[in-house]
C-alpha cells in the first residue's frame, strides 16, 4: 500500500519583521482500525506508514499475543474511511481474543486501549529481569544523538515522535508517529519481524507514561531513555517491573528514577 506521510501546505507566517505567505511541510495523521480476524480492536490516530509493525507491535504490547508465531498474517488495507491494519491470529489465540470486549477510538494513540473501568486500567505487568546487563551513560547518549539523525518526519515536521532501540552500540531500529504510543508500538513490531533480542535500551522523545513502561516491560527491554520526565505512577510501575527509567536525557546528562545499578558509573 502506497502511503503518503507529509503534505505541502500554504501557510501565513508572521514574526517580529511582519506577515508572510510560505509553506510548511505537515505530517499526515489518519485513523487506522487495527483489526484482529475480521474484529476491531482498537482504533488509533497515526501516522499511515509501517503499519504492518504498528499491528504486530501493538499485538505484542497489548497482550493481544505473546509471540510472533502466533500471529498468521498480517497487511494494511486503505478503506474509504481510512486504514484497516489487518492481524491474522491462529484459532486459539483467535478465541481468546474474542472473550474480550476491545473497542477504543484514541486520541493521537493516547488512552489505555480497550479498558471499561476504573479497576481494569491497573493492569499486571509483566516482569523484565535482563540479569548482568548494564550500560554507560556515554553509551546511552551516543544511542540518543544516533537517534536524533534518524527522525526524518520529526525533522521536516516538527510533529512526529520516535522510539528507538539500542543495543551492543547499534541502533538497531527507529520508528517515528504522530503519536508516541505508536511509535512505541511500531519499533517492538518491528524488531519482533526482525527476530532481535529485546536486551538493550528503548529510547524515546517523548515524556514516560505508565502504558509506555508496560509496553517496553511487555517487549522485556531492560532500559527506558526518554528526553521528558516521567510520571510518578511510570515510576513506581518501572521499579515493580524491573525496569530501568532514566529519564530527562539531553546532551550532557540524565536522570536515573529505578533500577540504577544498570547504570555503569565506573
């Protein structure tokens, strides 16, 4: 499927010097119903490319499937309407899925997808344990700036949020969305088609909320390195799940909120 991320658009630009007529360069942004065996589970606003990660990584992080082999066939269809990501599931994972009842319309990817109350919105975490690994923080922030050069819609939008992940000095895979959600759920789609070992560190442009600690603990990364600050429900879900959240990354430092000892200081 063809997909178009940006658009040209006539703007009025006005600054200290006075009014002008120019363009900007504006990301896409369309609803993308991501389907699970003909069923709708979710529908999200996103960014419409490399919805094919999108769907598997949003399967995986939402604990839609547990492994990638249980997922049959995936392929995004483009409807009137907007974007169908199709997921198809093998027959018992199928029937699982159909016991619950998934129906969100998000707001830009935000929102706890498919939740009906109040106690449904705590749910469990899972557990990374990621044994003797450890990082510098040089390392950490050569994985950032490499980062920084591969946000191609970011740059010309202004408008776009990415996930990266860095492992064994390699940024093994970057993905950007308009919503941050999304980009998250677009990088664990794409390094499970890859087959990558999920021990390294997801970095992010974006403020720590507790959905995006549960997807990385759902992917089992040992690391969060975001550039925003995190809340303080991330926070306590990251140091239940074993996670490490560092957070407020800008050129010249960071801050470690749990699981330091990942962190190597020597």
């Amino acid at each position: 499927m063809n997909v178009t991320t940006t658009s040209l658009l006539p703007r009025l630009s006005w600054t200290a010097g006075g009014p002008a007529i120019g363009e900007r360069m504006v990301a896409e942004e369309a609803p993308v119903a991501l389907v699970h065996n003909g069923s709708t589970t979710a529908v999200m606003m996103a960014t419409p490319a490399d919805l094919e990660d999108f769907a598997i990584g949003f399967s995986l992080t939402e604990g839609l499937v547990s492994a990638l082999d249980q997922i049959r066939d995936v392929e995004a269809v483009r409807q009137a309407e907007g974007i169908e990501a199709r997921v198809w599931l093998d027959a018992a994972t199928a029937a699982k899925i159909a016991m619950r009842r998934r129906k969100l319309a998000g707001p830009t990817g935000c929102g706890l997808c498919g939740v009906e109350s109040l106690a449904a919105s705590k749910r469990s975490t899972s557990r990374v344990e990621a044994q003797g690994f450890s990082i510098t923080p040089e390392s950490l922030l050569r994985g950032m700036s490499a980062m920084t050069d591969r946000q191609t819609l970011g740059h010309s939008t202004r408008a776009a949020h990415a996930a990266g992940f860095w492992q064994d000095e390699t940024l093994v895979a970057v993905r950007e969305d308009v919503g941050r959600h999304n980009a998250l759920d677009k990088l664990v789609g794409a390094l499970a088609r890859k087959g990558a070992s999920s021990v390294g560190a997801v970095l992010l442009t974006s403020r720590v909320s507790v959905e995006m600690v549960q997807k990385v603990a759902a992917f089992g990364a040992p690391v969060i390195c975001a550039v925003s600050a995190p809340t303080t429900l991330a926070v306590r879900t990251a140091d239940e799940a074993g996670v490490t959240l560092i957070a407020v990354c800008r050129a010249d430092g960071f801050e470690v909120f749990t699981h330091g000892a990942r962190v190597d200081l020597a």
